[in-house]
C-alpha cells in the first residue's frame, strides 16, 4: 500500500467526550467532538450516563468527521480507537464500535493508549506549530492524570513522574467546588485567578519524593482553610473569590513547576512539551513559558484543541502506528487501567 496516502478514522471515548477524527497522513481533516452536559448537573462524571451518551454520540460523530474530511468510508486505509486507559463503560462503546466498522470495511484495527495521544498530539502537522525534538519532557496534566514522561521516541517513552493519588485537574475541580463553583470549575479558577492576587493565602506544599505528585493533602487544606474562614465570616467566599482563586492557581502551579525543574535537571532535558486538558490553564502557560527565560527551556504547548480529550490525537499515534505495520485483531478488548 502507498504510504504516502493514508486515511485513518480515530476514535476517542475514554471519559465523556464522543469524538472522530479523519487524518491524512499526519494531517487533520475533521476533528469532531460532542460533549456531554449531562453531567454538570451531578458536578463531575456519572460513568454510566457517559457510556449511554456516547452509544446515542458515535454514529452521528463518526458520519459528521467523514463529511467534514469530505472522504468515502472506502478510501479509509485503518481505523484507531483509544483503548485505555479511562472510564471501562465508555471505552467499550468506542473500542465495540472501531471494531465492528473495521470488520466490515475489512481495514485493520490500530489500538492507542490514550496517555501517549496526548503526547504525540505535538506531532499533528499545524501550521506555524513547531515540533519538539528527541529526547523531551513531556508533562501530561488532566483530570484523570498527571504524568511526566522522558520521551525518547515516538514509542519508547519512560515515565519518570506521576501522581500518587488525585490528578492535577481534579485538585482545580474539588477546590472549585468547595468555593461552590459550578462543575466543571478548573476555568472558572481560571478565570478569576487573573483578577486577583496570588499571594493573598497561603497553602501548603506537600512533600513527595522524586518527581511525584500528591493533591489530595492540598485539596484538604484548601477544604479546611475555607471552612476555618467561613466559620469567622459567612460571606468571606464572595468578598474574596479572585484572591482565593488566584492563590489556589499559584500553589498548583508551584507544586509542578517544582517537579518538572527537577525533571529537567535530573536529566539535562531542555525541551517541555505539555499536553491534556489542563494545559489550557493560561497561568500554567504563562508561567512555563516564563521559564525559557529563567531556565533555557523551549516549551511546545499544542492547539487548544488538541489538548482536551479529542480523537485527532488518536490518529496521529494511529499514523505512526500505521507506518509501523503495528495492527491489532478483533480478539482486541477495553483496558480501564492501561499504563504507558
């Protein structure tokens, strides 16, 4: 077969975004992602409405990133699907769906870790986007998931840090809701944090070995903080909601702006890529971008919406895969817990 003509159709459902992607090549033609609101009401992820969700999202996803790519399902040359790691239930519908498609077109199934998509999401070819080199760091935050990652290759990857307990979003999302903060609250953090002052309170760092992380000593203190406050003067949340947010901001930030110096140090790598959905942070942005400065680094921050759960990140690991020759069969299943 050409390789110089590939069409790959990606599909992405480990938590409670339905998406489909079409790339040709290491190009993105379509990248469609249906959200599911559903859960806002609940204020965080109800597994079993997700999975309901994406059975009702998948056809009308894939059908609408195969239109908008303007190309026939017969031109397609593999289909990618995330298989872990993430929600099982939702999982099973994107993995069941790429494997019965491929069957009947008769293309081969590429499986792909959802952890390495958001790393290889720097390979998408984006104008005037830059690519790193190897070996890089790259530091992956979400709300499932903090990781950092020695990258040495597109498939030899290292994982040299990593949350103990609860991710990076996760710690924005609890605090937001202990504020009282609609779900989902690591924007509106955000948001707020740039009005306000970073330095107003004081919250504590905890101490990990290594290049770990651990949130959930913070989230408590962040929980306890407030209730002390609150105690002492009922409206203290609406008198003061930027600064606590601006310092809520400031502590996560120095929390992974520790470990990913100590990273680089510990390996001499200068190159920072980050990636998932907490990447969209603009102080954590700002700040790693700061660091060129102060540390030499060059940082890589891809599209916005290549950060978030999407399936053209799918594609380009399903891409490289292809070239590869690197199939699966149909014997193929969901894998909750799935490591890099």
């Amino acid at each position: 077969m050409n390789t110089q003509d590939v069409y790959i159709l990606a599909i992405e459902s480990s938590c409670d975004d339905t998406s489909a992607a079409v790339l040709y090549n290491d190009k993105v033609l379509s990248n469609v992602v249906a959200s599911q609101k559903i859960h806002e009401e609940y204020g965080g992820v109800v597994p079993e409405l997700a999975s309901r969700a994406h059975q009702q999202n998948i056809v009308p996803v894939v059908h609408q990133a195969l239109s908008k790519a303007n190309i026939d399902k017969k031109q397609l040359a593999a289909i990618a699907f995330t298989r872990g790691p993430g929600l099982m239930g939702s999982l099973l519908v994107g993995t069941s769906f790429a494997k019965s498609l491929a069957l009947g077109l008769n293309i081969p199934l590429i499986e792909v870790n959802h952890m390495q998509a958001h790393i290889l999401a720097h390979f998408i070819d984006e104008p005037n986007t830059p690519k790193p080199t190897f070996p890089f760091l790259a530091v992956t935050i979400s709300g499932g998931h903090t990781q950092i990652v020695n990258v040495k290759s597109h498939f030899d990857m290292e994982v040299i840090g990593e949350t103990i307990d609860d991710a990076v979003g996760e710690a924005f999302d609890k605090s937001a809701k202990i504020l009282g903060l609609p779900y989902p609250g690591g924007p509106l953090i955000d948001k707020y944090a740039q009005l306000g002052n970073p330095k107003a309170f004081k919250f504590p760092k905890p101490k990990v070995d290594g290049l770990n992380f651990s949130f959930s000593g913070f989230k408590t203190s962040v929980l306890y903080f407030i209730q002390k406050q609150l105690k002492e003067n009922p409206n203290f949340i609406e008198e003061n909601l930027n600064d606590i947010c601006a310092s809520i901001q400031h502590t996560i930030i120095n929390i992974l702006m520790d470990k990913i110096k100590k990273a680089s140090k510990e390996t001499g790598i200068k190159q920072v890529a980050i990636g998932g959905g907490v990447s969209a942070n603009s102080g954590i942005r700002k700040t790693l971008k700061e660091g060129e400065q102060r540390f030499g680094w060059t940082t890589y921050i891809p599209k916005f919406e290549y950060t978030t759960d999407n399936a053209a990140m799918i594609g380009i690991v399903g891409y490289y895969k292809f070239l590869n020759e690197e199939f699966t069969d149909q014997t193929i299943t969901a894998k909750a817990r799935f490591a890099l």
